[in-house]
C-alpha cells in the first residue's frame, strides 16, 4: 500500500502543457497480495482487480487494498 501511494502521489503530480491547455494525470491502484489459501495467481488479479474498480467508482485518484 506504501508504494501504490507513492506512485499515485508521484503520477498526480504530473502534467504536461500542450498548445491549448495543461493536462494533469491521477492513477487508481487496486491491491492485493498472496494468501496461502490460493490456489493460483489468477485469484490474486481477481482481488486487484475487483479492488480496482473499488478505487475508481470511490471517486478515483485513489488506493485500494483488495479483500
């Protein structure tokens, strides 16, 4: 969670200045990591996934560690 903070923060303060405007960037994080229970890495990228669209639909910008 430490580092997918530190990434967004890094990413949020982006931008990038084009002839008409400046556009800013932010990144949501979905996280999850091993559990002994796991039967293979696909379970994994289902908790980071789910925990993906949590981050986005929560008002993005955001973190979100994976249950």
């Amino acid at each position: 969670m430490k580092v997918a903070e530190k990434i967004r923060a890094v990413v949020k303060n982006i931008s990038v200045k084009t002839d008409k405007k400046q556009v800013n960037f932010t990144v949501s994080l979905g996280i999850a990591g091993y559990r002994p229970k796991d039967e293979d890495a696909s379970e994994i990228l289902e908790r980071a996934d789910r925990a993906l669209y949590e981050a986005k639909e929560s008002g993005r910008d955001r973190s979100v560690l994976g249950s």
